[in-house]
C-alpha cells in the first residue's frame, strides 16, 4: 500500500508536457475542395504546376497590407498548394516552421513589383511603431538549412512560391518569396516547392505597395532593387496549414441485380391458370395430378394445396 501512494505521489508531482504552438497534425485530415478557389495566378501551357494534387497539403498566409497612400488598411488570405510529391525537403521545411508559428506576427521585408514578394524571416518583426524592425530583418532566420531541392516540373512561374537563400547553393533556411509574375531566370538556381491557388490577388497588391525604393507606390519596375522595404507594414498575420486537397469521390457502387431465378412448375402453373386462355388447360393439368397422385396413394404437399386455393380464388 505505502510503495502505491508513493508512485502516485511522484506521478503527480512530475510536470505535464506543455503543448507547443502551431498546428498538432489534425490538419493532414481536412479535405478541402479545390473547386471553390477563383483567384488563382496566370497558367501556362501543358504546365505540370497547373494541375491540383489530391492529398498535397495547404498552407494558408493571413495578410494585412494598405495597398497605396492614402487607402484603408486590407486582409486577406493566399491559399498555397505545397508539393510534396516532389519537393519533400523543402515542404517538411516549411510545415515543420509553420506548427511552430515562426511566421506569425512578421513582416513581408522585401517587395519589388513585377518580380518577388518576400517573407519568412522570423526576425522581422516590428518593435514599438513600423518601421522599426530589429537589425538582422532581412538576414535571420533559424540557423538550420536545408539542401537546394530542384525538380524539372518545378519552375518560377507566375504564383510559384520558393526558398530564399544566400550565396551557398545549400543555404535555404526559413526565407521563401513568392513569384508575382514569371521569374524563369531563376529556374534552376532557387527550389521552387509551392504554387498560389487562391488569394493571387493580394499577392499583385503587396506587389505594388509603396516601398521603399518606390516610395510613389506607382507601377515602376525596379528588379535591381536591394531593399525594397514596404512604407507601410505588410504585415503576415498568420501562417496556418488549411489541409490537403480534396480526394475526387469515388462513383457510387451499383447494386448487382439478383439472378434470375426460374419458375417452379407450380408457379409456372399458377400463372397458366392466370391468363384467361390457360385456366381450363390449367385446370385440367392440375387435376391430371392430384389423380396420378391418388393413385401412387401420395399426400399433395401443403404448397400444392395453396396454389390449387389460390387458383380457385382466381377463378
């Protein structure tokens, strides 16, 4: 009894796990249905990225960005469409990063119109009032890489989402940017993983938000540029998983239709007597019976009995 309580007493007084933020994997179990996304980004021709892939997951950003001077504060949400079939690394990256909520309450740091949107630096936050941010924005991360993952059906097409990196091939962290228009002179030199396929819309605004390099917010195209910060915080509320794509319903299942199965002679009988022009032909064939049965001294069987009622009831 004294060694039950004293387990009992240390099972108590040991510390419960404490949950850690973000998602707890439930997510890999909502199906959500593709047909019900409008905004997607320009596709191009017999492109394998166009395609939806059941089971690939999605990740959802939350936005909050003032679109020009002088214009209200907007949110949104962009819905991207990860592919794991072909780009594991990079998108375990990304969702191991996202159910910690890493990119929560950060900043878009980099925007150059006609070019790249770019987020995922965990040390961009503001401090006090925008745009005081801490002095690694732009440069942090985790500290943990992962190796340059390039597929030949991946490419930076309009509304690719990809990994951010320095000058080492392999020094993807946490950073990714989102293509607002084609950036094909990037294939091959940064790991495309992603495709936005709802919410393009709100990636063209932050696009052309006054940065800045841009501080007009007017549509001029400046590739070159090496900050391009926001003038007004564009702010990425949340980064969430929203679940996977949708399996396509299976066709419902037919029921067999039984066998025929073929008409006992009684039965065939019974519905002789039943047309108008067999009942004396089934009449006579009936008693024809019940003599040859008389005369072998056989009980009719009680089901020979009802048919011959059943008959009479017709009659």
């Amino acid at each position: 009894m004294r060694r039950a309580m004293l387990v009992l007493c240390i099972l108590v007084l040991l510390p419960l796990p404490v949950a850690q933020g973000g998602d707890d994997g439930d997510w890999r179990s909502r199906e959500v249905d593709p047909n019900t996304w409008e905004d997607g980004p320009i596709l191009e021709d017999n492109n394998p990225m166009n395609n939806n892939t059941s089971g690939n997951p999605l990740m959802q950003i939350n936005v909050s960005y003032v679109p020009g001077h002088g214009q209200s504060r907007v949110e949104g949400e962009i819905i991207i469409e990860l592919f794991e079939q072909w780009a594991p690394i990079s998108v375990e990256n990304m969702i191991e990063h996202i159910e910690i909520d890493l990119y929560d309450d950060t900043f878009f740091h980099r925007v150059i119109d006609d070019f790249v949107t770019q987020a995922g630096d965990p040390t961009c936050r503001t401090v006090g009032a925008y745009p005081v941010t801490t002095p690694t924005c732009g440069s942090g991360g985790t500290g943990e890489t992962i190796p340059l993952e390039i597929h030949e059906k991946l490419s930076h097409v309009d509304g690719a989402i990809g990994m951010a990196r320095g000058n080492d091939e392999d020094s993807a962290d946490s950073q990714w940017f989102i293509d607002e228009t084609e950036a094909h002179s990037l294939d091959g030199n940064y790991a495309v993983f992603g495709i936005v396929r709802d919410g393009m819309t709100h990636v063209r605004a932050i696009a052309l938000t006054p940065t800045s390099d841009d501080p007009t917010g007017s549509s001029i195209d400046n590739p070159a540029s090496s900050a391009g910060r926001p003038v007004y915080e564009t702010r990425i509320i949340e980064v969430s998983m929203l679940g996977i794509i949708a399996y396509p319903e299976e066709p419902p299942i037919e029921e067999e239709e039984p066998p025929m199965v073929e008409e006992s002679v009684l039965q065939s009988l019974v519905n002789v007597m039943q047309s108008e022009a067999g009942m004396g032909a089934g009449i006579l064939i009936l008693l024809l019976i019940i003599l040859l049965m008389f005369l072998a001294k056989v009980e009719p069987p009680l089901i020979l009995e009802q048919e011959i009622l059943a008959a009479k009831l017709i009659k």
